[in-house]
C-alpha cells in the first residue's frame, strides 16, 4: 500500500491525503471500492469535504478493513 494507505487520522498532521490507491471496483458484497473501502458516496464528496469529515472517512476506512480481514479469517 501507499503513504496515504497508511494515513493516520488521529495523529498525522496536514493535509488529508486521498485514500485512492487507482484501484476503482465497486463491490456488490459491501458497496466499497475494493481499492480504497470508500462507498460511492464518499469518493464522490471527498473533495467537497472538510478535513475533519476526510479524517472520519479515514477512521471508516480502518473499521471497514478490519471488518474484512475478520472475514477472511474466519473462511
């Protein structure tokens, strides 16, 4: 993964990077780019959007891919 792959929201300082790592597939399981887990909806506003709000996509980014690896595991 990229630098903004590993962008912390709670303690890295700047601007907030763009989660997009140019792998754009939508997944018909969660409703999440497979590249980034960001839904439509958040790609769409990220540039419209305050730092605080691309902080709480981030923090959302971070639940989505634990949520995935506790699902890989458990196959």
């Amino acid at each position: 993964m990229g630098a903004a792959a590993q962008f912390d929201p709670d303690s890295d300082a700047g601007p907030v990077p763009s989660p997009c790592i140019q792998v754009c597939r939508i997944s018909a399981v969660t409703g999440w780019c497979e590249g980034c887990q960001r839904r439509l909806e958040e790609i769409g506003g990220w540039g419209g959007m305050s730092e605080d709000d691309k902080r709480a996509v981030w923090r959302r980014i971070y639940v989505r891919r634990e949520q995935e690896k506790a699902t890989h595991e458990a196959r």
